[in-house]
C-alpha cells in the first residue's frame, strides 16, 4: 500500500470518527455545530501539511533521480569517449 493511500485513509477515518463522536455527544446544536466547524479546519489544516510534506518528498526524490541521471549519463559519455580513443588508437 502506499504511503499516500495510507495517509489519505488515516485522515478520513479520523475525520469520520471525529465527526461521530461529535454528533453522538450530548450537547447543544450550536456547540456541536461549532464543534465540528473546528474540527474541519483543523482537520483541513493537517491535510495541507501532509500535503506539502509529500509534495516536498517528492520534488526530493525527483531532484535525486535528476541528480543520478545526470550522473549515468556523464559516465556513459565517458565510457564512449574512452571506447572512441582505443579504436582510434588500434
């Protein structure tokens, strides 16, 4: 399973079983209504930031494979170059 599937059902079963708790608490409707207005934006805040964090993981994961890319490819203009010479030498 991924960690994005995992994240983005951790976060809706916490939603939804927040949400549960709220409604089946005994209080007034505007403290609940508030409640859960709460709880929403906290809940939405904490998406932004797993979010950004797995925006952040990746940008990181592609800047490393750019950078081994990179690196292939200078070694394989190397190994050319070197094959280039030893037949021009024979």
């Amino acid at each position: 399973m991924s960690a994005t599937k995992f994240l983005a059902g951790f976060l809706v079963g916490g939603a939804i079983g927040a949400i549960a708790g709220i409604l089946l608490a005994p209080k007034s409707g505007e403290e609940t209504r508030a409640l859960i207005a709460d709880t929403a934006r906290d809940t939405l805040r904490r998406a932004d930031e797993t979010v950004k964090e797995i925006q952040s993981k990746a940008d990181d994961v592609v800047s490393d494979m750019q950078r081994k890319g990179d690196e292939l490819r200078d070694k394989l203009q190397d190994l050319i170059n070197q094959q280039k010479g030893a037949n021009q030498e024979a």
